[in-house]
C-alpha cells in the first residue's frame, strides 16, 4: 500500500473541500440577541396572584386541550407542587409565605419564551422557532420525538405525549402566537381577573416592571426574573418573596442555551480539515519508516551476504588449494613410490640375471 | 469444516440458545407493545426524565464501546502497526454491530422512528449537537458496513467486488477516525445545554473531550474483552495468524490503554481545578465520582501497566472487562445517575423492567448475529483464496 | 495467579481507604448543625473569653446558667458560691474579679466546674460533665432562644412604684471632676444612652450594667422576703417567660418635667416673613402615650431633636438635618416614617397599600406645618412657644365619624357592578356600609383624623386619581381595555375592580369575600 503523489494531493483536496463545503458555525460571539425589536413579552406579578386557576381553564380551552382530572375550579390541586404536562400548558402553583403565613403566594408556570431558546438550539430538524412575535412555536410535523429539547430545558418546561404511539407531540405552551397574529391577547391574559399577567411589547413590559417596583419597594424584590436569565426570556417576573422559594431557579446563570454548545459545534469544522491532514501526516511518516527500515534490512542483508559470500569464496579457493597441494603430494609419493618399486624390481631382476 | 457444522446442528439447544430463544420472544412481544401502546406502557420515562436507559446505555454506552473499529483500523493503517492485522476485521464487526444496534435501539426511543431521516432530507437543525450526532453516526454506520462487506463478499466469492472495497481502506480509515472523533465528542456535548441538570462534578466543558478519550479507552478495551470471549467460544475458527499475534496484540493494547488511560485521568483531574468544585468531593455524589474515577480509571491503568510489565495476559484480560464495565459505569453516571441530581428522590428515574428487557435484547441480537458471522465469514482467519493479499 | 491476587489487594486497599476517608470527611462535616428536637434554652452563655488570648484550643463550652441556680437552690447555697462580690455589687464574671492570664482563668475553671460536678456526682444527684469532651462539644448541642431585655412604659412604672418614685434608686450620671456617679433630677434618662453594646474605659457595657443593676437588686430584695423580679436568666430572656410580664394598662404619665407641647421651629428666624416654611405644633403628651418607651423617638438622649438635627445637620447627628429626621421615610424615629408604619395597620392598609408613599398633594405638608393663627413680625419668646403651639394643636378639626344625614343620603347604599358580567352575574356590593366603616376605622385615630382632610377623603381610596366628589367618575372612565400603550401602568377594567377589591380585602385581613363566588355568582 504506497502512497503517491496524485493520491495525496487527492486527499488533501477532498479534505479541503469538505472544510469550504461546512456552514459558518459563530463559535464565541459577544454579541447577545436582546429579541426581535417589537416583539411581545408578558409580565407576571406574583404578589398579585390569588391561585384562582382561570388561566388554566383559559388555556385549556382556547388550545383545545382534553379537559382535566380534576375540574379547574378544585383547588385542592394546590397543595401539590405541579409541572406543566402533555395536557396542561400551564399550572398554578401554592407557596408558603414565610412574611405572612395566612396568605400564601401563588406562580404560574409555563414555557418561560426564551430570547434565544435552549430547545430551538437543540432541536435537530429546527421544529422550534422563536418568531418575531416572541413566542417560541412548536411545528410537529417535522418533529422526530427525539426529546432533546426537554434534556435541554433549563425550566424543565415541555411534556411529551408518551402514550401515544402514532402521533406523539412535545406538548408546551405557544404564547396562543395564532391568536398573536390575529391581534387578540393569549387567553391566560385576558382570563386573568387580577391582571396579574400583563401583556405589550417586551421594553414596555420591562418599564412596568421597574416602576412597579420603584413605587412599591416593599411589596418587591428588586430583580425582574427573566431580564437576563438565559439570555433573557419573553415571561418575566417580579415578587416579594424570594425567588428560589417559589421553586424558581436562581443558579441559572446569564449565558443563553445556545452559547453552551456554540463551542463544541464550533470545533467540527476544525476536525474535519484537521484530522485528514494529521492521519494522512502520520500514515506517510510511518510508511517512510517502514521503508527506510526496509532498506536498512535489504542493506545489511545485501552486506551480510556479501560477506558470507566472499568468506566462501575464499575458504573454497583455500581448500582447493590445498587439496591441489595434496593431490600433488599424493601425485609425487605415487610417483617416488612407483619409481622406487620400479627400480627395486630392475635392481632384483639384475641381480636375478647375474646370479646365473 | 463439515463436521463443524453436524455439530452445531446437533446441539442447537444449548443453555444460551434456550436463553437467546426467550430473551428474543419477549423482546419481539416488547416491541409489539412500545408500537402499538407508545412509549408510557413500556417505559418509566417521564416529562422530568426524558431520557433512559435506551439513551443511557444502549446508545451512549453502545457508541463508545464500538469504537474499537476506528482504534483497530487507525493503530495498524495509518500508524502503520501491522502486527495488530488480526485484530481488525473482528473490532470492525463489533464496531458495525455496535453502531447497527445503536440505530436500532434508537428506533425504539424515538417518538417516531419513521421520521429520524427527516433532519437530511426535510429540515436540518445545524445548531443542535444531536444534529452532528446523527450525521456523523450516520455516515460513519456506512464507513463501518463498507469496511465489512471484505469479508462477507470473501465469503460469498465475490472476487472483484472485494479487491475493489479492499483498495478504499486507507480513506475509509481516515474519514472513519474523523467521524469518531466528531461523534464520540457530540455525544458528551450533547450535555454542555444543561448545566443546572448535570452534577458539577460530571459536567464540564470540556466533556466532548472526555467523552472522546473515554471511547478510545473503550474502544481498546471491548477489542480486549470481545476477544478474550472469542478465544473463549470460538478458538476453532481462529487461523495460526490470529492465535500467534495474539499476545501481542493483547500486551499492545493494555500497554496504549494504560498510556490513554493516564492522560484521561490528568485531564478529569484538570477540568476538577478548573471548575473548583472540590468540595463537592465530600458529599456523597463526591464519593460516587471518586468511586468511579479511582476504581475504573486509576485502577485499571495501574492493573495494565503491571500487566503489561509482567507480560500477564490474563491480568490485562481482566482489567479490559474493568474498563468496560467503568466505561458504562461513566456513560450511565452522565445521562442517569449524575443527571437530574437537583430533583427529589421520589422523581427521580429507574428503568422499567420492559426496558431492561429490551436492552438486553438488544444485546442478545447482536451477539447472536456476531457469532453467526464470526462462524460462516474469515473473520477470525484469513480466507485462504486471499491469503497474500493483505 | 497468587501475584495477580495479591496485586489486586495491594492496590484495591488502599482506594478503598482514601474512598472511605474522604465519605467520613463529609459526613462529619456536614453534621455541624444542630437536629431538631434539640433543646432549646434563652440561659445559655457561651464561655469562651479565654479567645481574647488567642486561638482557642477547644470549642468554647455551652453553659447552662438556669440549670447551675436551679441545683443550687437544692443545696441551699446562693449567687456567692460562684461570684464574687466586688464594692458592694456581685462581679458577673465566674469565681474572679479580672482575667489575668490565659493559665488562670482555664485552670480556675477547670478545677472548679469538675471538682464541683464530681462533688456532686458522688453525692449519687445528677450532675455535668468531668471529661474535656462533655463541655467542650464539638458539635452545638443547644440553641439558643435568647431575646433581649427592655423595660417599657409598664415595666418602668411597676418599678417606679415599688420605688415610691425615687429616680435616683437606679439612674445616675457620670462627674468626670469628682469622678463619681450622681443623681441628675429630671435628666433621667435610658441606661443605653451612656451604657453602650461594648464596656468602654470607665464605662461597661449595657449587657455589664443591667444586670449589676437588675439582677443584684433583685436578689437583695428577695433575700429580704419581698417581691421582686427575676434573677434566672430565662426569666428575663425566655421569648415565653418574657410573654407572662404583667403589663399594667393606661399607665400614668411619667414625670419629668416634659412639655405637653413642643412649637417645632423651622429656622432661627422668627415666624415672618423671613422662615420658609410654617412652624410645626407638636403634641408630645398625646404622643407619648402612642409609643411603649421614649427611645423610639429619642433614640441617643432624652433631649429636643433640634440639640443634634440642626437645619444643616451636625457630627453627633451623623450629618442627618433637621428636615431628614423629620421626614425619612421607612426611620421609625422620623415623624413621617412612623406615620407611614401606621397606615400599615390592618385597618388603614384597604386604602393605603395602593396609595404612593410619595407626597403629592400640596396641603399635605400645611396638615403639620399650619399656617400661623395670627400674622406677626415679632419674635416670639421662649416662654411663650408652649402656648402657641398648643393653640395651633387645638385650631385642628379632625374628622369623625359617623356621615351627616345629607351625606348619607348621597352615598349610594347598593352598587351593582353591570360591567363585563360574562362569566358571572353583576356584582352587588353594600357600598354605603364599607364607606361608613372605612369612616368608623378612623375613630380616635387622631393620626387618621388629622391627616385626612374631611370625610371624603374616605372616598379617594376607592375614587382615586380624581376630585373628590359626590358623583365620582366611573372607573371605566379610566379604565377600559387593559395594556394601553399609552397608560401602561392602569390595568384594564377587569383587572382594576379585581386588584382593588381584592387587594383591599387582602390588606385589611378580611377572611370574606375572598373567592370569585362570595362576590359574584356564576351564571347558569
């Protein structure tokens, strides 16, 4: 298996190509997305809430939703803590107030419409957009199932309808973004009879917030939950009592979701024009190794046999002289011998004949 | 090799063909459900915990074990190792049979199967790790079944096709160590979105990282154990080759383990003082990190250093189903143990046994379809019409 | 095979000790908070004094005061067996006057506390500990419920009785000359004006003081057969213990010598034209009878706020003038902060949670700065500021209940609320009965009934953002489609009839109407 010229340049090319061939991935950007200029928001004021649920029994209606297990108007539910499911977009949860333990404090929880949402960055065939609008839509006619976006989750937001086996859907709340588009209000804020969701543009939202708290700096906390966290949300909140007691994480940190993982996506580029050229480095290097050691071996064997070669030689010429010696030898003692016997019997005949 | 199969025949029922036979019948009745009732009547997986054990350790642990195809084939390809040649063509199939499970696995978790080519051909969602997952296990799926096909095709005597394959193994070796790397990273990047789920101690940036290492320990590894149980079930398909590079692939292996098992535990060590998280050390998830680093990552590489030292192959054995069994261990600590740490007990997740059940399934096919190969194409020997022409 | 499994004992060993090490690490540690169901004690002192002569070796022990005079009442012996007596007074610190040394003070312990405890042990009677460990706990055993002590209006009564008002039995003052303590008449004032949280040269600390003082007189006294207060500590710092004090009702004034009416000036100029701002009555009786002690108002000494808040502030003011201590809101011993705090009150917060603590209506500042009764140039003598501010106090009208006929007559009885009736039928509400109850809740209120301008006011709650009228404007005039972009802070009808009934349903503790149905029924 050698390594040609052409075949590396072949290589190389492709490598190349597959690089250009990859999208532009922003790896580190300082730039956050503060949302699309005009889109809505809504604000929650804890302190307002009273637990009635007419939210629930709102959203229940207007997204058709299958009707509850318990009747809407049971307040029982509360003295549960409950998460949002394939067929509640949102809940109303009872805390204790610890100020004032005779009226407790009621939240509602739902999708939070992150500015840059972690399960429209996770989901792998882009079913979640966050629109113009500020809601984060859900398309379930491309959705896999794959259920990364509620890994994602940092609110722990999305239910998915696990008992269907056909036409399961991640199932959370849409903002009502059709009604959005037709101009009227999502159905929990307009039910509310409190107002204590109020809805409009996001930096008008954001105003409201600040003067309630301004005017009322002891009914609240001075933090808008939501302003910044993850990136920022479109459902912000404002309450007097402190937000990890009413089971809203505050170790979520400022980076939004997208952030997380821009790095990780940012170094495939990398690896694929990379990696190619470092294999293909090492292959040819260890293919040069092994044929400069090949050529080392066929050098010391060629001496080795050279060697032997010319010591066989020289032993044959030795030996072959030596036996011509030998031979000689032989040759002349035969001869001498001969002669000698020759002569003892001429000798023995003469002396035979001058007997007689 | 006839009398080899008279005698299979005669002995079809044997324990773990009686064991396979009903593992298979109630997988199959399993499946019947999770497609007719949906995923709630065989699983525990909530809207808390959407992800199991299917995720957990059919797919994550399933992935970095199968990655003794891309070590095998880099370490005598392109690093040029030919003494390991024996060794390849079986961590290729396990590493083929890991990833086809995985896709097939998979086919259970989804919520819908039929749509899972959908992020190619309908909408890409390039901005999610799981997107990159996809593709890359995708492709690399293709690499793995094209660099098998020698052998079946050498089975089938499908000469030309076969010297043709033959001659892409050195791109196909590149592109695969290359959709490795990207894959086995993703996999643990999936995590980086969710840093208030994951326990400090496990969550980290530089997890694509860990993951990445962790699967050529693993890949290493699963070559030692699959062939420690081949040489076990199957030495009468082994040709002189493979049982004479044996040891040596045994001690070269154990010996690249504990080097790569060093540096993982230099660079968790780092990513513990970069994050400054030590005094989570104390608690009891502490000592669970602490159990699994120290016995599964310290341990084993001290255990193959001797090995390797002393020339003990069956010490170096041993440690290989150790690192397996730490590389699960730290697959299912990421995505089951460690994960959800901040719920309460009583939501926290355990597989249902219907899920138990169909890992172990799956398992079962795969060992099933891998002895049927191992015993019919040259896998474990060279086919002797093509001897020479590696 | 025997190298293999001696290799893998060697080397699993010692991973199993550092596992084990590290898990018993953080168990000990995280097991530093005392559980529940410990006991819970307002006597326990912590003996650790001996830190001041460095790092200490153990930690400092919990000690049990209660539990040490209650064994020895058993055995007849009194205060002396542990304390000292120092000029007459019992010395507060344990068998010594002074802390000489670090060798000292441990050993004094040491020897006393577990000879004592063996002493007792041996007596066959329950008693402490004699090893290190039972006093120096590692882990907090007890936790300590200890409120602080405070005498109040009907405590310094019930003492001044017993004393037959005799000031100087327990207040003096310091002559840094004659370096003695005297008697000050009619300067009396609280101990924590001189004796601060920490004893200073020549001066001990609060904590020292009152219980030289207290403690002191009243073992004395019960040792003479009489009455007295108590000398345990949880007699006094026991949150129960304190809850059982008699308090005596309508205590009578204390005496001395403090003016009934005070004329606040607002500068040094006389009255006209030259001081900006009207001269403020204050009525100081009626107000010292609205606080339980004096130091609400006169928080460093018994003095006029004007020695420290001049009008451009001093060092012993801490740079606070006249007009911030005056009116800093949320500053209990400002006028306008408290008077804040009491709208707070369940009776008046209906009203005034929704109401912002900002002043905006002019007339609100003439309510305390009235305008002068008669114009004049003419300073006015010191003698006669009393007089006058007492005239201007008495030139208030406040507003009483209950309405005149004719008003009666115009406040409609029944409302009934016709707008948005969707989901619900109208809702009906006694509108003349709140009204007349809102003006009920004023009473004697005279804070209410200064403060508000006439009875309509009443009316401004609910009616607000408006004049004040019989026929007031109807909320939707004001409030119709929610979320208006140009008055992003009204709500919307639904949300301002909710948020204002239920809101002040909410802040005066109202148990009914608070559900949807007490106030509107659903329609069939």
């Amino acid at each position: 298996m050698s390594l040609t010229r052409r075949r590396f340049l072949g290589w190389i090319g492709a490598a190349g190509a597959s690089t250009v061939l990859g999208r532009n991935a922003d790896a580190s950007s300082t730039v956050h997305f503060k949302g699309y200029p005009d889109s809505f928001a809504i604000l929650h004021d804890i302190s307002l809430c009273v637990g009635c649920r007419a939210c629930e029994t709102a959203c229940n209606k207007v997204n058709e939703l299958p009707p509850p297990d318990l009747p809407f108007k049971d307040l029982t539910v509360l003295n549960q803590k409950r998460r949002t499911t394939a067929k509640t977009f949102t809940v109303v949860n009872r805390f204790e107030n610890e100020k004032n333990p005779k009226q407790p404090i009621f939240v509602k929880k739902q999708c939070n419409h992150c500015l840059e949402p972690a399960c429209a960055s996770a989901c792998f065939v882009k079913a979640f957009k966050k629109t113009p609008e500020g809601a984060v839509s859900y398309d379930h006619s491309v959705c896999v199932g794959c259920r990364y976006c509620m890994v994602a989750c940092p609110f722990e937001i999305p239910a998915y309808e696990y008992d269907n086996a056909f036409s399961p859907r991640v199932m959370k709340c849409t903002m009502c973004h059709p009604r959005l588009l037709e101009g009227k209000l999502p159905g929990c804020v307009e039910a509310c009879p409190k107002e204590a969701i109020s809805f409009g543009k996001r930096r008008e939202i954001l105003n409201i917030a600040r003067e309630r708290i301004k005017k009322h700096p002891e009914r609240y906390i001075d933090h808008i939950y939501g302003e910044t966290e993850m990136g920022g949300t479109s459902w912000m909140y404002i309450t007097g009592a402190p937000f990890s007691q009413l089971g809203m994480r505050e170790d979520l940190g400022i980076t939004p979701a997208p952030e997380l993982t821009s790095g990780a996506l940012g170094a495939v580029p990398i690896v694929v024009g990379l990696w190619p050229v470092l294999l293909t480095g090492i292959y040819a290097i260890s293919q040069r190794k092994e044929k400069v050691s090949a050529e080392e071996q066929a050098l010391a064997v060629a001496e080795a046999v050279e060697k032997s070669e010319a010591a066989a030689k020289q032993k044959l010429t030795g030996e072959l002289e030596k036996a011509r010696k030998d031979a000689q030898k032989d040759k002349d003692s035969a001869i001498k011998q001969a002669v000698k016997k020759a002569l003892d019997e001429a000798a023995s005949v003469k002396q035979e004949a001058s007997d007689v | 090799m006839s009398e080899k199969t008279l005698s299979v025949n005669k002995s079809l029922l044997t324990p773990f063909n009686i064991f396979a036979g009903v593992v298979l019948v109630i997988g199959a009745v399993i499946t019947v459900l999770r497609f007719t009732k949906g995923l709630a009547a065989v699983t525990n997986l909530s809207d808390n915990n959407p992800w199991g054990l299917w995720i957990g350790f059919d797919l994550l642990c399933g992935v970095s074990l199968a990655a003794g195809g891309f070590v095998t084939s880099a370490a005598v390809y392109i690093f040029g190792m030919k003494r390991y040649h024996s060794a390849v063509r079986p961590a290729i199939l396990t590493g083929f049979l890991g990833y086809a499970l995985v896709v097939f696995a998979l086919n259970y978790d989804v919520g819908r199967p039929w749509r899972l080519p959908y992020p190619f051909i309908v909408q890409s969602g390039t901005t999610s790790l799981l997107f990159e997952v996809g593709a890359c296990v995708a492709l690399y799926l293709t690499v793995l079944f094209i660099e098998f096909t020698p052998a079946a095709m050498e089975w089938l005597g499908l000469k030309k096709a076969r010297n043709i394959v033959v001659r892409l193994t050195m791109l196909l070796t590149i592109f695969g160590v290359v959709l490795s790397t990207l894959h086995q990273s993703s996999l643990g990047a999936l995590y980086l979105i969710a840093p208030s789920k994951l326990h400090p101690l496990w969550y980290s940036t530089y997890l694509p990282v860990y993951f990445f290492v962790s699967s050529i320990i693993a890949g290493l590894s699963m070559v030692l154990f699959e062939s420690t149980l081949s040489h076990h079930y199957f030495e009468d398909k082994m040709d002189q080759t493979h049982l004479n590079e044996n040891t040596g692939v045994t001690l070269g292996f154990g010996k690249a383990a504990s080097l790569v098992l060093a540096g993982y535990f230099t660079i968790k060590i780092i990513g513990l003082a970069i994050s400054n998280n030590w005094h989570y050390l104390t608690t009891g998830y502490g000592a669970w990190f602490l159990f699994e680093l120290l016995g599964f990552v310290a341990l084993p590489c001290f255990l193959y250093a001797v090995g390797v030292r002393d020339k003990n192959v069956k010490l170096i054995r041993w440690t290989a189903l150790l690192t397996v069994l730490g590389i699960v261990l730290n697959r299912l600590n990421i995505s089951l143990i460690a994960f959800n740490w901040q719920l309460p007990s009583s939501e926290r997740y355990f597989p249902h046994w219907m899920e138990i059940m169909v890992s172990v399934f799956i398992v079962v096919v795969g060992i099933l379809v891998f002895r049927f190969i191992v015993t019919k194409m040259p896998i474990l020997y060279e086919h002797p019409d093509y001897k020479d022409t590696h | 095979m025997g190298k293999v499994r001696s290799l893998l004992i060697k080397s699993i060993i010692p991973v199993a000790i550092v596992i084990v090490s590290i898990w018993g690490i953080g168990a000990y540690g995280s097991q530093s908070q005392p559980q529940e169901g410990d006991q819970k004690h307002a006597d326990v002192i912590m003996i650790d004094m001996l830190k001041a002569f460095g790092k200490l070796e153990r930690p400092g022990v919990e000690f049990l005061h209660d539990n040490h005079t209650k064994a020895l009442e058993k055995t007849k012996k009194d205060c002396a067996a542990c304390h000292l007596t120092e000029k007459d007074r019992l010395s507060l610190k344990f068998l010594r006057l002074k802390d000489d040394s670090k060798k000292q003070v441990m050993e004094l312990y040491h020897s006393r506390c577990i000879e004592c405890h063996k002493q007792i042990a041996s007596a066959g009677e329950k008693a402490g500990p004699v090893e290190c460990g039972g006093c120096h706990k590692e882990k907090p055993g007890v936790i300590s419920i200890r409120q602080p002590m405070g005498f109040d209006k009907s405590l310094h009564f019930r003492h001044t009785k017993a004393h037959e008002n005799k000031c100087e039995t327990c207040h003096h003052e310091y002559d840094e000359k004659t370096k003695k303590l005297f008697h000050a008449k009619e300067k009396e004032g609280s101990c924590r004006y001189c004796h601060k949280e920490v004893t200073e040269e020549n001066r001990i600390s609060d904590r020292l003081a009152s219980h030289i003082a207290c403690i002191d007189c009243h073992r004395k006294t019960i040792a003479a057969g009489k009455k007295a207060g108590p000398f345990q500590c949880s007699g006094c710092h026991d949150p129960e213990q304190q809850a059982m004090i008699e308090k005596v009702k309508d205590v009578p004034r204390i005496k001395r010598n403090q003016p009934d009416a005070v004329l606040i000036k607002t500068s040094k100029d006389p009255i006209q034209p030259e001081a900006r701002m009207n001269f403020t009555p204050f009525d100081h009786k009626a107000h010292e009878g609205y606080m339980d002690t004096c130091r609400v108002c006169h928080h460093e000494d018994l003095n006029a706020c004007n020695k420290c808040h001049t009008l451009t502030g001093t060092k012993e003011s801490k740079g606070v003038t006249l007009d911030r201590s005056m009116h800093q809101a949320n500053a209990v011993e400002s006028c306008k902060g408290c008077h804040d705090l009491k709208k707070a009150d369940v009776k008046c917060a209906g009203c005034h949670s929704f109401i912002d603590r900002t002043i905006k209506e002019e007339h609100a500042c003439l309510k305390c700065h009235i305008k002068p009764l008669q114009q004049t140039t003419e300073p006015i003598p010191k003698s006669e500021e009393p007089l006058m501010a007492k005239a201007l106090l008495d030139s208030r009208s406040p507003v009483t209940a209950p309405f005149s006929e004719q008003m009666l007559k115009d406040i409609p009885e029944k409302v009934v609320i016709k707008a948005l009736a969707q989901q619900y039928e109208p809702a009906e509400f006694p509108h003349r009965k709140i009204a007349q109850t809102l003006l009920k809740n004023i009473g004697d209120n005279k804070l209410a009934g200064n403060f508000h301008p006439d009875q309509m006011t009443i009316c401004q709650g609910c009616h607000h953002n408006s004049p004040v009228s019989i026929k007031p404007p109807k909320c939707q005039s004001c409030h119709n489609k929610p979320f208006n972009e140009n008055n992003p802070l009204a709500p919307g009808l639904l949300g301002a009839y909710h948020q204002q009934c239920m809101g002040c349903h909410k802040a005066m503790g109202m148990e009914k109407p608070v559900g949807c149905m007490e106030c509107h029924k659903e329609k069939k």
